[in-house]
C-alpha cells in the first residue's frame, strides 16, 4: 500500500480517477462525466487497460487488466476499487 | 520429443537443404505427391523437426514434393496447393496446431515455429495456407471448453482445415467494429452478418467467428463462436468467392455470409462477453508464430541470392566476389540472424513469460516481417532483371515469394497495428524500467537454448506486461556480464562496446518514453518512431542474451558484433563506415562453411 492508508475508503479515488482519465484523453478534468462511458473519451478498450495499471501502481492492489471493461464508467470504477479496498483490509488478510 | 528447435537456414550451403525427398516422378505440377517416405514425422510421440525437413525436399530440385516448380504452377493457376497440404497432413503437421493436452503435438513453441519455417522457406503460400489452421484452433486452447477443444483438436489431427474469421468489409483492425451479429434464439443463435476477406474461409470446414452478442458493442460486447460447416444448414450460409490477390495467389482468400443462420449454444468459445479479451490473447500466439513465415521467407530469398552471385560473372570476376555484393549479402544475413534471434527468443518466451507477451509478440510481428520486407528488397537489387522475370530462374520463385510476403506484414495485426500496441503500454515499459520490475528468470529460460521450456501456462496470459519487458530491463546487466568476459579475454572488447552502446541507446529511450504524453486511440507519429526504437533495443538486447547464455568457448562472437552493427545502425544518426566491415567478415566467414551463425539457426550454415 503506498501513501493511501489515511483515505479508508478512497473518497479522492473517484477524483483521481477523473484526473488520470483526463490526461489520457487530453482534456481538462472538468469535463469528464464520472458517469459517462470512457470510451465516450476516446478511451478505446486498449487505452482502458493502462488505466488498470496506473491504479494498481498508486494502491498497490492487483487488478484484471480489463477491469476498466467490467466497470466502464469513473463512478463504476471507482466502486469497484474502493470494494476491493475493503476486502483487503480485513483484519483476516493482515496475517 | 526431440528438443532440436533448430532449423537448417541455408543460403551458402546447398547440402544443408537435402536433396533427397521422396521420389515423385510427375513433373506436370497437377498430379498426386506420392507419399513413399511421407509417414508421420510430427505426432503425439514424437516431434522430429529434421526429418521434416528432409521429407520436404530441396525445393530447387523440380521432383522434390515441394519444389518451386509446383509452387509456380499452383501460382501461375492461382491454384490451391492441395496436394501439398495433404503431404504435410501425412507428415503430420497438424498435430503441431493442437496442444498436447487436447490430443496433438504441440508442447513446445519453438518447434511449431520451426515447423511453419521449414515449409515457409519453400513456399510461402502452402505455408500460409496450411498453418492458418493453427489461427482458427487457438481460441478454444485458450478459453473453449475440454470437450470442445478435444473435439476439435481430433478434426485438426485428421487434417481438418479451420478459419478464423476475425475481419469484415469495412473493418479492419478495428475489431470493436465488428457488425456480424448472434442473438439468442432458444437453446442457440441466430448468426447474420459476413466475414471478408478471410483466409480459408472455403475450405475450412470449421470457423471460429468473432460476433456481436450485445447491440451496443463494447469490449465486452463480442463472443466468439466455433461454427462447424458441416453441420449448418445449407440454406442459410454461402462462401464469398476467392479473391484476386497480389501474393499468395493460390490461397483460399474468400468469405462467408451468414443469414440468420442457426449455431449452437454449444459452439459458444468461451463466456458470452469475452470474445474480444480471449482474441487479444489468442493474438499474441499467432503473432509469434507468424513471424516464422518471413524469416521462411527469408531463408529462401538469400539462398536463391546467394547461389545466384556465386555463379554470376560479372566483369572478370565472380559476382559474389565484388565488395558491396559481399557487404550487402553479409548485412542481409545479419539482419536474418537478428529476425531469427528475435522470433526464437519470443517462441520460447511464450512458456518462460507468458505474462510479458504482450509486449514480445508485439515486437516480434513489428520487426521480424518489416525486417525481412527489407533484405528481400535487397536480394531482389542484388538479382537484378532475376528477381523480375516470372519463369525464368529457379521458375520465378524470388517474385513469387516477394508478392507472397508483403502480406505478412499486414494480417494478424499490421506493422502499425504492432507498435499501436507497443505504444498503449509505454507507460508500463517506462515504470517497469525504472523499477525493474520484471522477473530476470523468465528472460535467461528464453534466451539459454538449452533450457528446458515449461509447459505453457496460458492463464498467465495477460492483455498487458504489469512489470513491462524484462529484456530491455537486463540489458544494462547483460552488457555488464560481456564487459566482465572482456576482462580476461572470453569476448572481445568491441562486443563489448556495442553492447553499452546498445544500453545507451535504451536508456534515453526509455527516458523519451516515460515522457510520452499518452494519445488514446491516436497516438502522434513520434510514438511510432519511439516504438520502433524500442524494438531495435530489443532485438539487440535478444542477440546479446542469446549469445552470452549459449556462447560455446572461444566463439569469437562474429554474428552477435554483426547483429549488433546491424540494430545500432538503424538508432544511430548515421552510419559509420569502419562498423560495415563486420558484414564483410560474416560473409567471408559464412563462405567459408564457418559455424558462424547464431545457434538459434542449428546445423545448417
Ligand atoms: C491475404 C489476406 C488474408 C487474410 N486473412 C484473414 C483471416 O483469415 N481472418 C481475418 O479475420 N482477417 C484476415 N485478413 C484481414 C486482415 O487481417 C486485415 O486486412 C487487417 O486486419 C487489416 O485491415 P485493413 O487492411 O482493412 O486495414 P485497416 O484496419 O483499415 O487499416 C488501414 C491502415 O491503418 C493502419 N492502422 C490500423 N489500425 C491502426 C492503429 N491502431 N494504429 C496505427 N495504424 C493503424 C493499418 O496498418 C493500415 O495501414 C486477411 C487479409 C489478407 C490480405
């Protein structure tokens, strides 16, 4: 886990994610709709798949690659991360 | 199980290719091969690489099974090569196709490779045409139920034709936009839509089709169905006829229209959804293995060059004997080297970093076919009016195998299709270079030929490299090793020198790579050019590896310091004449009858 422990559930997961999303489509964080479909971007399947790879590097989880293509919106995503999240922190996975 | 994965390139040495195939006395090009010698050599029990290529022939010689006189008259005709599939049938080449576990011969990548470069070297459009079953199978390895997959693994066996129709009029290598379209309808599918131009699409009795299963599309929004022909009814399919083509004239280029025809819930491959992710996958094996029908290609250009500027004579002297004859003919065997190095080492990657393959078959479709599109442009100035004529020398095989090989680079994923893919992981390539994160086991079981391989584990299988490229990530560490054997006198200090030139190289690149801004579905020109940089870094970091884990004592290295000239040539700004010389030596010593190649090559040169 690298510098997210203070956020317990991730509230800036969402806004991050919009953040990442806007650099990969080139446009200003404003106008990304976090329930907008990422292919509605410009983000084609493949592109999507990068995505996977910048969340697992800032939480340090290990993610499908294609999960940007299960949960296809930013509100989407972000849900399912934060639920990963979770499960990986219950005690029982501590030891 | 042999474990030669070693192949006989030969362009010098004309024994190399034996001259002793079966005995087959009709010369009309029209009649049966006949099938003396022709039992299985590739099978379940045993996969023996060698006597398969002494069961082709020697292609120069017109009575051989494959000869090029029979390549030219199913050419000429634009004639499916029918009899010699059968031949390679008997030779049990098929088996190659399907895994051992569901009933074939297929434990090793480097063998079918191997295998697809033996009949490639000879014609390339048998090649295409045989080995396009390999394509229409490899989806039900990857995801297909036991059942299914063992099913088809015995109609492939027995020497049934599969197709893989991925590609529609109108789309290409936009596969998202794929419009062939299955809807449920009781217990199966309704299937409507064509799939064009698609190889084998006649005679395959078995298609595995890509399909829209949710209107809207998406990543998720394809299925992949493994159609049995024989058992649709008639009515509701037809072939789309042959079409003219530039090369591989004698192939069945055709397509197949479906109108509302019924399938079976049972030839779903595979979850519904999940078509487009098991392809991607299926992708990176095919790309692999395609990369063995250029270096085929390859093989056959330099030997008819080379035996061509051996009897020439030209201005008193022997054509091979004029220097930029002798420099182009070694820079072209370097760069075959190099194409073989890379095409190898990503076979045996397959089983060693299967998580990493989808950078691998990247590269290796990128360079390997855009490589060998170069050295046939340089045979065919160095044959001359030769390479131009349609019967006339070796019965027009030089011109027939430069139309057959252009297409190489453009189906299973087009040269810029390859670096597109490159490109959407430059992000993964540049964390996992500065981090090294990948893992350096996987890279030494590629590159030590002696290693036994793993069996493949395929669910490793991964649209993305996590780590990014292990080569590219060892490379300063395999410079560093040479420079340690310079020390006392194991390598000589230029290798050496290439060798941290080649490092610099790939660490600026990976520097200009990590500031890549990222560019979606439009990646800018510059990306392109990055990725074919990244390539070359590759394939140098290939041929160093090769020859540091397989570098018998004393080997001097000659093929390694030309692989290495020949990859810094194409990233330096220009070029340096005192470098050029090496392609003389590798030529002199290649003359010579010298074991100079690289040992991915085996016995041949
Ligand atoms: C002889 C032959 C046999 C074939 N057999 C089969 C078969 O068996 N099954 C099957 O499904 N298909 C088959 N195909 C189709 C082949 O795979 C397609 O031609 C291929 O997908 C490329 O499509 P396209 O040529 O229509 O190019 P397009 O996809 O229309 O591309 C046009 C150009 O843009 C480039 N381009 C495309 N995408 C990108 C990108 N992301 N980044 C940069 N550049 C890009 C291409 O390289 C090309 O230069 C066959 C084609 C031929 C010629």
């Amino acid at each position: 886990m690298n510098g997210s422990e203070s956020d317990p559930l991730e509230p800036g997961l969402g806004h991050w994610l919009r953040e990442r999303v806007a650099h990969y489509a080139q446009r200003e964080p404003a106008e990304i709709d976090p329930s907008a479909n990422l292919t509605s971007y410009g983000l084609d399947s493949v592109y999507a798949l990068s995505l996977c790879g910048d969340i697992e590097d800032r939480l340090g989880l290990v993610l499908e690659p294609t999960v940007a293509w299960d949960h296809p919106t930013i509100e989407a995503l972000a849900a399912h991360v934060e639920g990963m999240l979770t499960d990986a922190r219950r005690p029982q996975d501590a030891g | 199980m042999t474990s030669s994965a070693r192949t006989s390139a030969s362009a010098l040495s004309p024994a190399s290719v034996p001259s002793t195939g079966p005995a087959r006395p009709d010369a009309s090009g029209a009649g049966v091969v006949t099938a003396t010698a022709s039992k299985p050599v590739l099978s379940g029990g045993t996969v023996d690489l060698e006597a398969f290529e002494q069961a082709l022939g020697d292609p120069f010689d017109p009575s051989a099974p494959l000869s090029f006189a029979r390549s030219a008259e199913s050419d000429r005709r634009e004639q499916f090569p029918a009899d010699m599939c059968r031949l390679l049938d008997r030779l049990g080449m098929p088996s190659l196709y399907v895994p051992v576990e569901h009933g074939g011969a297929l434990a090793r990548y480097d063998e079918l490779t191997a295998a697809v470069r033996s009949v490639a070297r000879r014609d390339l459009t048998l090649a295409v045409g045989h080995a396009k079953t390999f394509l229409g199978g490899v989806c039900v390895w990857l995801a297909g139920r036991p059942e299914q997959a063992r099913a088809l693994g015995a109609d492939i066996v027995a020497g049934v034709p599969v197709a893989w129709g991925l590609t529609e009029h109108g789309h290409g290598s936009d596969l998202l936009a794929g419009t062939m379209q299955a809807r449920r309808d009781g217990d199966g599918y309704r299937v409507r839509g064509e799939k064009w131009p698609i190889n084998n699409a006649t005679r395959g009795d078995l298609i595995c089709l890509l399909v829209r299963t949710r209107p809207e599309g998406g990543p998720r929004g394809f299925s992949l169905l493994l159609v049995d022909k024989r058992r649709l009814p008639h009515d509701r399919y037809r072939h789309l006829p042959k079409v003219p083509t530039h090369g591989i004239r004698g192939a069945d280029i055709s397509g197949l229209a479906m109108d509302d025809c019924p399938v079976p819930a049972g030839a779903l491959v595979g979850t519904e959804g999940g078509g487009l992710e098991t392809v991607l996958k299926a992708l990176q094996l095919t790309r692999t293995v395609c990369t063995a029908l250029s270096l085929g290609a390859a093989d056959q250009a330099l030997r008819i060059t080379v035996e061509h500027a051996a009897r020439r004579g030209l201005y008193g002297r022997t054509m091979v004997d004029l220097p930029h004859v002798r420099r182009a003919l070694g820079r072209a065997h370097a760069a075959l080297f190099t194409a073989e190095v890379v095409s190898v080492f990503a076979a045996r990657a397959v089983h060693t970093m299967p998580e990493e393959l989808s950078v691998i078959s990247a590269v290796a479709k990128a360079y390997v076919p855009s490589r060998v599109d170069e050295l046939i442009m340089t045979c065919e100035e160095l044959l001359g009016v030769r390479g131009f004529l349609a019967d006339y020398h070796e019965h027009g095989a030089f011109q027939k195998l430069h139309r057959d090989h252009r297409v190489v680079g453009v189906f299973d994923g087009s040269t810029f299709v390859n670096r597109h893919s490159l490109i959407s992981q430059f992000t993964l390539l540049a964390r996992g270079h500065a981090r090294i994160t990948a893992n350096p086991a996987g890279v030494e079981g590629a590159a030590d030929l002696t290693a036994a391989l793993p069996t493949p584990r395929m669910h490793r299988l991964s649209l993305t490299a996590r780590g990014g490229c292990g080569l590219t990530q060892g490379l300063a560490g395999a410079a560093a090793d040479l420079r340690g054997l310079t020390a006392d006198g194991r390598a000589p200090a230029r290798l050496a020198d290439l060798a941290d030139e080649l490092n610099g190289h790939c660490e600026r690149l990976h520097e200009e790579l990590a500031l890549c801004p990222p560019s979606s579905q439009f990646a800018p020109p510059e990306a392109f050019t990055l990725a074919r940089r990244f390539e070359l870094c590759f394939a140098g970091a290939a041929a160093l590896r090769v020859w540091l884990h397989n570098a018998a004592a004393g080997h001097d290295g000659l093929w390694l310091e030309a692989c290495l000239v020949h990859v810094l040539q194409s990233l330096r700004p220009a070029r340096t004449a005192a470098d050029e010389a090496v392609f003389d030596r590798l030529f002199d010593a290649l003359r010579t009858g010298a074991p100079v190649a690289p040992p991915t090559t085996g016995g041949g040169l």
